[in-house]
DNA sequence: TAGTGTGAATGGATTCACAGCC
DNA sequence: GGCTGTGAATCCATTCACACTA
C-alpha cells in the first residue's frame, strides 16, 4: 500500500461506496469487476474510480478489471476495518437506543461493548432495543475506556451536554467521535470526529426542493386553489 | 434574492451551519455578527463566509457585519425553511422510531405527520416514543401523500426494501428523500436525496483513527505488551 | 479487445487582497 | 478602523486521453 502521499477526503469517503458494492457484487458470486461498472452502478465515472483506487495502489490488472475479494480486502485493510474496533455509546436515549441495535454496525466490525448514560434512572438496566448492554453511569466512562481499548465513541447526548462529554471522551482517550449534536465539538486535531445533524440533513432536502422549478410551479397554483 | 446562477453544494451545506450558529447568537442576545467572528467559530474562514453569502445577495453592512435576526430570516427563505414541511416517515423500527421522536426537526419546522410500516402487528398502534402517531400500513401511503400535502419523507427500512419503498414515495409525488439504507437509491433526477450510512460514518473515522500517527504507535506496544 | 494507471487539461471551490462603505 | 463584497489568483478535484498490459 502506498503511503499517504495526501489523499484527497472526497476519495476516502468513496471508498466506502465502493466497498459497499464489491459487497454486494460479492454476494453475487461475482469474480471481477471493471471500473466502468462500479462507476455505472455508483454513478460516478470509471476515471474517478481508478484514479481513488491509485492513490492507495494497483489493485486491478489491465485488460481484466479488479478482483472482487482482492479489491474489497485492500480496501477493508486502507479503511482500517480489517480488524474489529471497540465502540462505547454515550446517550441511552431515543436515538442512542436505536443506534445500540443497528445491526449494520455489527456486520462491519463495529462492536459496540458498552453504553453509558448520566440519568441514574436508567443505570443497571437493560438496554430495551438491545438487552445485552447494560447501561453504566457516565462516571464509569474514563476506566471502561482504558480497561476495554476503546478507541471510537458515538455521542447521542443532549446538544448542551455533547461539547462537555466529547471533552471527556477525548481526555479518556478516545480517537474518534461519532456526533449526532447539532453542535461544532471543540476537540483535539489528533483526534477525528464525524458529525451528522439530522435536521441539517432535512434542511438541505428543502433548499433542493425549493430549488426545482417543477416544484415551484405546482406550490402556486396551490395557493391559487386556496384562495378561490 | 438573487438567482440561481450555480450554486456551489458545500455554499448550500454550509449554509445550515450558519444558520445553526446564528441561533446561537440570537439566544445570547446579540445583535450583529461579522464574518471573522463566524468563522472562529465554525473553524472557517472570514472569506468563505462572505463569498458563501454573497451568492444570494447582499446581507450584510461593511464596517458593521450582519444582523443576526436579519441574517437569520434570510437563511431560513433560502433554505425554504421559512415554512412547515410536513414530513413522513416509513418503517417503524428502531431507528425510524427513535426519529419520530427526535425534537429537532420540529424545531426547524419539520412537522412528522404520518408513520408507515409493512408489519400488521404494528399497523394501528402508537409509537412508543412518540405516541401522537399511530402506525400506518404502508398501503395507506400513496393516499396519505396527496391528502396531506407530503414533500418530504424519512426512509428508515431495512436496505433491501429502501429501492422499492424509494420508488413509491416518489411515485406518489414525494419531492425529497431521507435515506438511511446503506444503497444507493435510484430515482428521478428532479427528487432530492440525502443519505446518511451510519456504517460508513464509522469507517470514515476508522479511516483517520488508523492514519493518525500517534494511534499506530500506541498499538504496536500494546501488540508488543501482548506478546510478552 | 477490454481495461488499468497516470500525466495533462479542465473545471470548481477556496483564499487573497483590496476598493469601497459605515 | 472595521468590515463587506468581489475580481483575481491559487489550490484542489475531476475528467480526458492515451501508453501500456493481459
């Protein structure tokens, strides 16, 4: 594998597509794969795919394609994912209940092996979506993190207490936060954070659909029909 | 409002963030904001923040900054956020239940206003953690589309039905597509999607956490620890 | 013939730098 | 003096086009 001569992020987070659908090309009983295809089915153009998949080195033969098992196995090893990581949840809410039972995780390597949350209420208990975990109190964090090398934590707390716990997760020694805060966290530079906001995510559908003229078109004569 | 002279996505991305931070300074009461000031705290530059604004109009006073009220309500028309979206949701499992539930769409004026799912033994029941809605079998959604003025929908099924329940949200007229299956969803070109796979968020930060310098090291003593 | 890997060319986005305004 | 809005310059990513290989 070549050494990170400055890989553009756009390319990493297409490697995750890729790896997606060497997957399910995978599953069908697939050999080979051109760059041409995985762009058709991705959307993206054959170059763009051979030139990510050359920043890291040369993975396909000419004239042949890549290899399915070969190419998803270099990818999972550049992802990091060749090996199982230790992921902690903070936030046994709603939305860290969910994330505790998503089994996508799971078929990653993402094991998630504890769950804190700071409400007394819920600690000692079963997690309902996931009744293998039981929740800790947020005070056990720093020890868990060290005892059990955990190196990637979710954050599912409340905005106004994400930045405090993203800081104690960083000084237990955690490499990477997983953020659903709609919040910038305040973090360390050795140390990655991958944020979703959900409703950021809604907000971006509403510009894109306010955009289209088709869209628009049909609101107004809408609001004509209303005001007859 | 100027037109739509070409966009940049990441002006359109960041654009929410802005608007996530005037919030901010709204609830501390300030009345103007400069784009140096924005920039620290979103870790971007002054320069960015003035072009970004700058490719829908002119907001902002020289020598003073933005108001932040004003600046606020511009955001929202931009982002077609200036109105309620009534929003539907479709699978009604762990995850599509824990977002039925989250306080931040509501918030930005996203109104959850029907559940569906192909379970029957679901079908009439209120959520759990949002027991205003009752669950609807997914054969109600074409209907419930046209009645209630439905743009937006969440996708939270499981992948190999997230193509197929796509294409009748957009065949019953849906504008907008929230996706959390990990695939790609095809459909017509004048929908919007917007996906988040929470699987590769994770693979993004294991990505950063394998390249950071400081976590190689860390592991190839406790590699070595190991096999003393 | 089919398809990779890659330098060169193009296209976009970001930053610079400064005129103009409060 | 402080700060915006914006052309020009720079930087980065994508696409093109082709030599090369199986």
């Amino acid at each position: 594998m070549k050494s990170d001569g400055n890989i553009p992020a756009p390319a990493v987070r297409r490697l995750s597509l890729y790896l997606r659908q060497l997957e399910v090309l995978w599953g069908d009983d697939r050999q080979k794969v051109s760059s041409r295809e995985l762009g058709n089915a991705l959307r993206l153009t054959d170059s763009q795919i051979r030139k990510d998949l050359a920043y890291f080195g040369q993975f396909g033969q000419a004239g042949v394609g890549y290899d399915i098992a070969e190419l998803t196995t270099n990818i999972r090893k550049i992802l990091g994912t060749d090996r199982t990581w230790n992921v902690l949840l903070v936030g046994a809410g709603n939305l860290g209940s969910a994330l505790s039972a998503y089994r996508g995780f799971a078929k990653k390597g993402f094991r998630l092996v504890a769950v804190f949350d700071s409400d007394r209420k819920k600690v000692g208990k079963p997690l309902a979506s996931n009744p293998d975990l039981i929740v800790q109190h947020i005070d056990e964090l720093e020890s868990q993190v060290k005892q059990r090398e955990i190196h990637l934590a979710i954050n599912a707390v409340p905005a106004d207490a994400a930045q405090q716990i993203a800081h104690r997760l960083v000084k237990a020694g955690v490499k990477g936060l997983f953020n659903f805060a709609p919040v910038n966290l305040d973090v360390d530079s050795d140390v990655a954070v991958s944020s979703v906001d959900l409703a950021v995510q809604l907000e971006q559908l509403s510009f894109q659909v306010s955009m289209t003229q088709s869209f628009v078109e049909s609101e107004k004569t809408r609001r004509r029909r209303k005001k007859q």
